[in-house]
C-alpha cells in the first residue's frame, strides 16, 4: 500500500489547506518571508492509481484544438495563462497557449523534466492523468515559452486531488535539484521554494558546446499542477538575442494559477 493512503484526520487538514491556498499562490500578499502554508508531501509519498481523483478535465466546448503530435486538449482554453502576463511579451509577442494545447497522454513529461532527462519514481505511472501543453512561440538564438498543465480533478470535492498535485509538485522539484546529476554540468538556481511553487533558473549545457538557459515557473492551483517554463538554446559563448527580464515571481505564478482555479472551478 503506498505511503499516500491517509487517515481521515490528515484528509481533513490537506482540504482545509486546498480551500485556503487554491487561489492564491503568492499567499497573503505579504511576500514570501511571512507564507504559513503546510509543507509539501515528500516525492516519493505519491498516491495510488485507485485513490487518484476523476483524471483529466471533462472536454471543453472553449478547449484548445490539436497542434502537431498528441491528442486534442480538453482543458479549457480560459485555463492557460494569458500571454500578455508571460515575462518577455513586449519584445517576443506569445501566442496565445490555446492554439496549440494537445495532450501528451499519462507518460507526458514537463518541459523542465525533458530538459533535465528527469524521470520519475515509477510510483507516479499510473496515477497521472495526463499532461497537457502548449507552445507560445519564440525565435531561434532567443526565448521560446511553453506551458504545461496536469489536473488531477475538483479538488473542492476531492481531498486527494490537491493532495496529488502537492505530491506531483514535489516529485518534479526534486527531478530540477537533481538536473545536475541527470545532465552532468548542468547548473540549477533554486529561487523561490514553497509548499506550493517552485521558481528556478538553470543551464543545461548541449554537446555542441552551446547551453539551454531555462528560466522555470511550477505552482499548484486547487487539484492542478501547471507549468511555465522560458527556455534559450544558444551557441557556446553566445547570449539569448533579448534580455532577460521579467515582473516578480509572485506575478507570474499568480497568473499561471489563477485562470486555472477558475476555469476548473476548484477554488
């Protein structure tokens, strides 16, 4: 039985948790300094196959059609970030993610996990439900952005679902404080760690000499995990051709979280 199946007390807290942290990734507006939410589960306390909630989102009368490979996106288009608060938009002009989502299944990877040729433990393989993303755009020698989002189900109505997306947000920090050990020479700054997000910025050197610089954004929101992950590969020696700048941390994963709360109506 795995380390996931929790007794009724434990359930209760984790909803109270859920119900008071689903919204609002940046906490009580404070800062980071003065966050009381609870600490994440551990990466490798994942919850069973038979405990996960309902899976992936209902199909969606606004969800976002098919591009390239995968299968069509159910998530609802209103779900994805608006572009407009996606860092670098001003010089780079994103798409919006709608116009490319597509599933890539249960065995689908984040951005930063194909990236750090992360795996995870094998107790994750039947209990996520799928992984959808989306590209934004970009342009070679600079920034490109992409999106991804897991949704575990209503976590309103299901304890389990927040406490999934919990456990799975751990599991994917630890594959990002590992990225070293998976790609040798890689480098990854950890600057905002939180029960409830992770933001990061790591280099993730290429045999050519060149290097991917990844600026990396993970939050939960009600039973969902989502995604922002900014990425440059560039040849050795060179720059990104835009610099580097972005609103603070608390910005960006507010607005990755908040249209997700809403459109999944798990708040």
């Amino acid at each position: 039985m795995r380390p996931l199946r929790l007794a009724a007390t434990a359930v209760a807290c984790l909803t109270a948790i859920a119900a008071l942290t689903a919204c609002d990734p940046e906490g009580s507006g404070g800062g980071d300094a003065g966050k009381t939410a609870a600490a994440p589960p551990a990466a490798s306390g994942t919850p069973s196959a038979g405990s996960t909630a309902s899976g992936s989102p209902k199909s969606d009368p606004g969800a976002a059609p098919s591009a390239g490979g995968g299968k069509s996106s159910t998530v609802p288009a209103a779900a994805w970030i608006a572009p407009q608060q996606v860092p670098l938009n001003a010089a780079l002009h994103w798409t919006a993610p709608a116009t490319s989502a597509k599933s890539l299944g249960a065995k689908g990877q984040f951005q930063i996990e194909q990236l750090c040729h992360g795996k995870r433990s094998d107790d994750w393989t039947d209990t996520v439900p799928g992984v959808d993303t989306a590209s934004l755009g970009g342009a070679s020698g600079d920034w490109k952005a992409d999106q991804s989002i897991v949704s575990f189900g209503d976590a309103s109505k299901s304890s389990v679902a927040a406490q999934s997306a919990f456990g799975l947000l751990g599991a994917v920090k630890d594959e990002v404080k590992n990225c070293a050990t998976t790609v040798p020479g890689a480098k990854a700054e950890i600057t905002g760690d939180d029960s409830e997000y992770l933001v990061a910025t790591v280099t993730v050197p290429q045999s050519d000499g060149g290097t991917v610089q990844v600026h990396e954004y993970l939050t939960t929101s009600g039973g969902a995990l989502v995604e922002l992950t900014l990425h440059a590969q560039t040849a050795k020696g060179a720059h990104p051709k835009t610099a580097w700048s972005a609103p603070a941390d608390t910005a960006v994963l507010s607005a990755l979280a908040k249209p997700v709360c809403t459109a999944f109506k798990d708040c």
